[in-house]
C-alpha cells in the first residue's frame, strides 16, 4: 500500500505551451544566454520567472548546452592554394 499522495508536491510554473515556447525559443537562436532567454520567456509568461527555474526547465528538456561551431583550421599553403585560384602542383 502506498501512502504517497496523488498531485502532492508543488506544481510547476510552465504548462506545455510553455515548455514547447522555450524549446523554440532556445533552437531558434542557439548562442542566447540564460538571462536573455529568460528576459524573453518573461515576455511571453503572464507570471515571470527566475533564471533558475529556466535552468531546471531547460534540464529537464535535456537541453545542456550549446557546442560553438568551429572554425577550420587552414595551413598557410591550403590558404594559398584556395585564394590564389591557380593550381599548385
């Protein structure tokens, strides 16, 4: 027999909508801070919320981080041969 309660806890401050709007908010704009996220998470909500519960939402979602795009590394010669357009061999 178990003694938990149904809906204990404290319910949470997104819905779905809510949940869904931060996920196209986060893989539209890749680079975006937790801060700007949330100032523009904040425009959408009726009641604001903290950086820190978009950091747990954003965990809970299984959204970590976003990885920068690298830049290729391009030797002096592969450089040459790309801009000068003529052929080296």
């Amino acid at each position: 027999m178990s003694f938990a309660k149904h809906n204990s806890g404290r319910k949470s401050k997104f819905k779905d909508r809510d949940r869904r709007v931060l996920k196209r908010i986060v893989t539209q704009k890749r680079k975006t801070t937790l801060p700007q996220i949330t100032s523009e998470m904040n425009t959408h909500l009726q009641n604001p919320v903290s950086l820190k519960t978009i950091e747990l939402e954003l965990y809970a979602a299984n959204i970590h981080s976003s990885v920068a795009i690298q830049n290729l590394l391009v030797s002096e010669w592969n450089a040459m041969k790309v801009y000068s357009g003529a052929d080296t061999t």
